[in-house]
C-alpha cells in the first residue's frame, strides 16, 4: 500500500507545525498577510487544527497546524486526509519540536494516515504526499508502516474467507520473505502431538484447526516468543452470541493474530538480533454435533484437568496460552496479545490497552516505551488472593469463575501463569488490545498498531539491531 512519501520536493506546499504556547510568538514573525488572514480565522494554533493559507495568487501556499509536543507520531496523522491533493514538506525542525526521532515519528504518523482499505470500494480520492523529511529513518518508517497496515486489514475484510488455512498461509509468506521457519500441527496431530485445547476450540468446525508456529533468527541469541489467539471468527460456539455480539466478534479477524504477525513482520524487518518464536493456534469454535460443550472438561498440555464453561473465549484463549510451552521462554520475553476483556475495555477504553506482567523491569520497559511512542499501556495488577477465584470442586482449573469481579485479571492473565501448586515463575507480559475502535477519526488508531511500542522495548531490552 502506497505511504504517500515521496523524493520529489517540486512544487511542495510547506507545512509549519506550531503550539499553542508558541503560536502568538511565531504569528509576529510572519508576513503582515499570513498574519491577517489567521487572525481573520481566530486561529491560535490550537492542536489538531489546521489553517490553509493563500499566497499572492489564491493557491494554497502555507500550511499552519497545531500539535501537541507529546504526540509525534499523531501530529500530521489526519493531513494526509484532510489537505487537498498535493505534495507537501515539513518547514521546521522535528527533531527541535518533538526531540530526537521527531522526524521518523512524524513520517511514520503521514504513511498511517494514508492508510485506505479499497479492496472493494476505491477511494473517492488521493491522498496528500510529504517529501521525505531529511532526518526521517526511512527504513524503519517503511518497515513499521506495512507492519501495521498488515494487522489493519484483516477486520475490513468480510467474514468469510478469514479461515485457520488463509491465516496459516499469510504467515507462511510472511515467513518466506525474512527466511524464517514455519511450521504446522493440523487437526487430529493436534491430539497425538499434546495439544489437546486447540483442537477442541476448533474441532466443531470442518476447517481444521491448527497450531502456526514460525521461528527466527539465531537460536543463541536473546529469545522472544510472540503469542496471538487465532479464533478466525467467534460464533460463540454453544454460548451463541446475539447478532449484535456477532457484528462485534467480527474484530477477532483483525485482532490478536494479526497483530502478533505484523508485530513479527516488523521485528525481522528491522533485523533485531534476537531469536523470535510466533505462535498461533488458529480455530473456529462452531457449532455442530462435535463441537465442545459448555460446562465440559478439557485437560491440557501439561496435564491439567479444566472446567471450561464459557467455551466460546476461555477455551480459545487457554489454548494461546499453553501452545507456547516448547522452551523458547526467557526472562521478560514471553508476549501474548489476547481478548480485551470487556471490563478492561469499560474501564480504559479503546485506545489504552492494559497490561499484565510479572516481572517489574519488564513492565517498567514496556509502560516507557509506550509513553515514547505516544501510544501508552496501563498496567494492571496480578493479584495473588484471586487465585482461589480459579479453584473448582471437579477440576484442577475453573476457567471461567462465577462473580463477575476481576474478570479481566483471572480471565487474560492469570491463569497462564498458574501451575500445579500455584505461580509460575516464567515472566511473561499479557497486553488485552483492542483490534475495532468506536466510530471516530480513523487516524488516531492509538492501542491497536503496537509494533512501534513493541520494537522500543525490544531494544531497550538491550536486542542488538542488525
């Protein structure tokens, strides 16, 4: 997809960015014209505002836009939209505005917001090109970019044609084009291989479901291993969800497994040195005469008798969460993106997702990098009391409790770290993203584009880049 970058300055239009904080001061510098005509505007810079303005001529010969120093990234996201077609240049210094990276950041922000999905609508017209700003890491901008743009697409798509096969063929390209190792467990191997939860989640379907499992890089170098749940649809199985529920489900084709991929994609692109393992177990729960039955009993792979009675998520998400156990674990460096629980979806919103980790160096790392890249996370707590929460009379595990407290803790994170006899010690870190966002500017896609986020603390966990 074209990120509406370009080489060629003839004829750019400059953009200035300003504050509110400095605008008054900027305007007294500018040409009594420019400096009429925004006070014709009652414009003061504020951020998110943009004013046009003329030359001598009536074309269009200065953009104005106001910005917020926090948001590099989201500064001149919606412009690509908003301005009339053209070329256009930065004329200021990111780097001075937004401190070091300011370029890379914005540049990142222009090809986001160029973002269309036209498989079946084309668009009503082009977007706005920026000439490269000269400072901007192009390399890491292009990577990033198509990264992202790979986890936005699969949620425009229609419901069909999104099956466990298609997925494990676009990680097998994906995979194909850094070299990586991709491999398949299918169907009934799922049994004979001790994965006995995919297949169960997946087994009332005619598509078989399968654990995708891609490798990479050196094996002595620092491990990574990358988890998304690959529930394809979610019908909600026995526990069949309204049409209104159903509509919403529709996020799982955009959700945790493409964003776990275009995570991988963007860590290969950017050479880090570091062995990388993805893992998706790609189902869909629907119902027939074999599908798993609500209040049933499932063990897992290591032995665990569990009651499952909320087959349609809990059943999906334990089978992510015990498909990583073949030894590509290593302190802080064990990441699984799963369901947005809706009671972290109500209390933080779309566009903030929470995390769940419990190694304290590792959630510092991440909630910095988050705060870099102007796309936070909030942490939220593992509390220890709560795991009686998970104890049932007939089972070794209750995955799905009664209450309704605290459902996000024991529903996205806790149970992966419990083992017979209490918490593991395995670090990991669980982040509940949001793959579908309300209504609103399609630009500001804060929550659900983590690879930016993702990369800074890869390399803040001192991962060499190539």
């Amino acid at each position: 997809m074209p990120i509406n970058l370009t080489d060629d300055a003839s004829g750019a239009i400059p953009i200035v960015a300003v504050t509110t904080r400095d605008f008054a001061a900027w305007q007294k510098e500018q040409p009594t014209a420019t400096a009429a005509w925004l006070d014709s505007l009652a414009y003061s810079g504020e951020a998110g505002k943009t004013a046009l303005v003329p030359g001598n001529d009536g074309r269009l010969a200065l953009v104005v836009h106001g910005v917020n120093r926090d948001e590099a990234i989201w500064s001149l996201a919606g412009l690509p939209e908003s301005l009339p077609e053209g070329s256009y240049r930065l004329d200021f210094d990111a780097d001075a505005l937004f401190g070091s990276g300011g370029a890379t950041r914005l540049a990142l922000g222009w090809a986001l917001g160029s973002y269309g999905f036209t498989r079946y609508k084309p668009a009503k017209r082009g977007y706005a090109r920026l000439t490269w700003p000269a400072a901007a890491d192009r390399g890491a901008v292009e990577g990033l970019a198509e990264a992202m743009m790979l986890t936005r697409d699969p949620g425009q798509h229609p419901g069909r044609g999104s099956w466990p096969a298609e997925l494990a063929a676009a990680v097998e390209t994906v995979g194909a084009r850094f070299g990586a190792t991709v491999r398949q467990v299918v169907g009934e191997d799922l049994l004979t291989q001790n994965y006995p939860m995919i297949h169960a989640v997946g087994r009332g379907s005619a598509r078989a479901p399968r654990l995708i499992d891609l490798t990479w890089g050196d094996p002595s170098r620092p491990k990574l291993t990358l988890i998304g749940k690959g529930v394809c649809f979610d019908t909600g199985g026995y526990d069949i969800k309204s049409s209104a529920g159903m509509k919403l489900m529709k996020k799982d084709m955009g959700g945790r497994r493409e964003t776990v991929l275009g995570l991988a994609q963007a860590i290969m692109a950017a050479g880090l040195k570091l062995r990388l393992r993805l893992l998706i177990p790609a189902v869909e729960n629907f119902i027939s005469s074999t599908a798993f039955r609500p209040m049933g009993h499932l063990p897992d792979a290591q032995g665990l008798e569990r009651r499952d009675r909320q087959h349609r998520r809990r059943g999906a998400a334990r089978a992510v969460r015990r498909a990583d156990r073949g030894g590509c674990r290593q302190a802080g460096a064990d990441h699984r993106s799963g369901d947005p629980d809706r009671r972290a979806r109500v209390a933080l919103g779309p566009e903030l997702p929470a995390l769940f980790c419990n190694d304290e160096a590792t959630a510092a790392a991440l909630l910095a990098a988050g705060t870099a890249e102007a796309d936070p996370l909030w942490r939220l707590p593992l509390w220890k009391p709560y795991r009686k929460m998970l104890d049932s009379k007939i089972a070794d595990l209750n995955n799905a409790p009664d209450g309704g407290f605290a459902g996000g803790h024991h529903g996205s994170a806790l149970s992966p770290g419990i083992r017979r006899g209490g918490h593991s010690l395995d670090p990991y870190r669980h982040v509940c993203v949001e793959p579908r966002r309300p209504p609103g500017p399609a630009r500001r896609r804060r929550g659900t584009d983590p690879a930016g986020r993702s990369i800074d603390w890869c390399r803040s966990a001192s991962v060499e880049r190539a």
